[in-house]
C-alpha cells in the first residue's frame, strides 16, 4: 500500500535526488577541489541496494527520481540499473543530470532504459573557458554528446549553467542562443556555498535578477507558471516558444516553502535538505536489516519531522557547508 511522505510542516516528498556516485570525470570549480579524494569503495551503496532504496520511496509517494552524482554515468552499471529503476509500478518518471562527457555512447541506451528526461551541464561555448572551469573537461565531447541525446528520444532535454561572474556570466546570451536555436531548455543557478573550492565564492556571485536582465535585453520574456517538479522558475521567450529558460535561485529567491524533495549520498546518507548538514543514515540500516524495509521506513518518517522550513544561504563567499557539491546528490 503506498502513503505519501510528509515533513513536519505538511509539505509532501515526492521527489528523490539521488547520488550513484561520488566520482567524476571533471573537477568543476563550483563542485569540488582540483585534488579531490573519494569515498573508498566499500562505503559506496552498491547498485542492490541502490534500486532497493529507489523502491522503496516509490512505495511510499515519491513520483519523481534523479540519479546523480559525482557524474552518473562514470558507475559501471548505470544502464541496467536505470531500467530497473524506471519499471517501478508508481513511478511517474526517471531523470538524470549529467556532465555529458559520456552521452556520446550512452545516450541511446538510457532513453531505451527508460530515463524520460537528461539535464546536462554546460557553462561555456569556449573551448579555454570551459576547460578553465571543468580543468578537465573537453567542450567538443560534451556538444556531441548533447547531439547525441537530442537523437536518442528523451522526451525533453535542458541544459544547466552555474553562473559566475568573471567566469561565464558574458555568455549568458550566447549559451540562450545555442539551446533555443537546437529546442533545448536551459536553467541558470546561482552557485551554492558548498564545500572549500580554493577561492571566494562571493566575488563570483551573479544572481538570477541579473541573468534575466542579460536575457531580457536580447528577448521578450514571457512569465510561465509551468513546474518540472524542482526549484526552477520558468519564463518563455516571445521569439522561441517552444524552450523554456529557467531560474535557480537559492540566494535571492529561495525555494523552500515548496520543497517537495530529500537527497540521497552515494554513502547512504539522505539529507534532508541541502543547506543543512543534518542526515539519516540509510547505509547502516540496509546492512543491518536485508529482508525487512520496516525499519528504513521508520527512520525516514522520523527524520523528515526534523526536516528544516529553509536553508539559509548567503552570497558573501563564507563556505557555510563543509561537504562539496558532488557529495551532496547533485
């Protein structure tokens, strides 16, 4: 029987973001530091008891799930795990975030997996400035792997950019250009303070206010109440309908009266909210209970009563998070 996970002020989780892994390809700068070191194998849920967890928030409510990471598609089995995931009586769709390096390959056999919608990093058209931001990334294998996904048949594909100014934000417009002209959508986020990168987040804050006014300056945007069933807002554009341009703001226009949404770590770890360190841990409760979820699920409803109302990000630079981004479930 499936019932409907709540927090402790009435708002219903039916959506799980949820880590395979730790690891990546890239080292972005808004992620994690250029000598990163990663969890050990043996703290790593493995693919069992990833799906195990995946039917269980199912079971009770949640209709949308996202495997993240680290980069998703760099964990051997990501496909066969993605179809099992997706056949899952009650779930309504299965998406995924991805830096793209890999979709050259993989993109076919993730939509015929059954992964309805990719969300795909992109933070410059520059060959230098892309590769000064991933410091590993090669931009023309991450174009054709967004050629390779608009083949495959997702049912929408958007594109995800973390604007910094002195970094990326003179190309706001281009990187609108470059979805609309292709049908894609696009989101800009304003950079969280997660994790110590080497540097001060606060001189590279560009908030949404700013980037809508760059876009508007080019195209008419049109208000759209549309939802995705994550934190963007969304506009229109009057001259290319049919993509929508997103905003994620967790500085200036915080999201969390209507946050419908818990991370799970590759580690096991679900947080409760990003912003905020408190956690349950999942990993120790799937090994010490292997035929009985009873106990998994009662730590969940637990924890989701101590579910905090907001995060409370500021844009000054301090590092108010100690775990990085590629920890955190995407």
């Amino acid at each position: 029987m499936t019932t409907q996970l709540q927090d402790g002020f009435g708002r219903s989780i039916d959506y799980l973001r949820m880590s395979v892994t730790d690891r990546c390809d890239f080292r972005c700068v808004y992620c994690m530091a250029e000598d990163m070191t990663f969890l050990p194998r043996q703290q790593v849920l493995g693919l069992e008891e990833l799906y195990r967890l995946a039917a269980l928030f199912v079971r009770n409510g949640v209709k949308k799930i996202r495997l993240t990471g680290g980069e998703p598609l760099v964990r051997q089995g990501i496909v066969g795990l993605c179809e099992k995931i997706a056949a899952l009586p009650g779930l309504r769709e299965l998406v995924m975030t991805s830096n793209g390096s890999q979709l050259g390959k993989l993109a076919r056999p993730l939509a015929d997996a059954g992964v309805r919608r990719m969300n795909i990093s992109l933070d410059s058209l520059q060959d230098d400035k892309f590769r000064a931001i991933t410091r590993t990334g090669e931009l023309s294998q991450v174009l054709a792997g967004i050629e390779a996904a608009r083949q495959a048949g997702f049912a929408r594909i958007k594109l995800n950019t973390v604007v910094m100014q002195g970094r990326n934000a003179d190309e706001v417009v281009d990187l609108v250009d470059y979805a609309v002209s292709r049908g894609l959508d696009i989101s800009f986020i304003e950079e969280m303070p997660l994790g110590e990168v080497g540097r001060s987040r606060g001189e590279s804050f560009c908030s949404s206010d700013q980037v809508r006014a760059l876009i508007g300056a080019r195209y008419t945007l049109l208000d759209s109440p549309e939802q995705s069933g994550g934190p963007a807002r969304y506009v229109r554009l009057k001259e290319f309908p049919d993509s929508r341009i997103g905003f994620i703001s967790p500085h200036s226009h915080n999201f969390c009266s209507t946050c419908n949404r818990v991370r799970l770590t590759v580690e096991g770890r679900l947080l409760l909210c990003l912003g905020h360190e408190n956690s349950i841990d999942l990993r120790a409760l799937l090994r010490r209970y292997p035929e009985t979820d009873q106990p998994l699920l009662d730590a969940i409803r637990a924890g989701l009563n101590r579910k905090p109302l907001r995060h409370e990000f500021s844009s000054n630079g301090d590092v108010q998070i100690l775990r990085f981004m590629n920890a955190s479930g995407g």
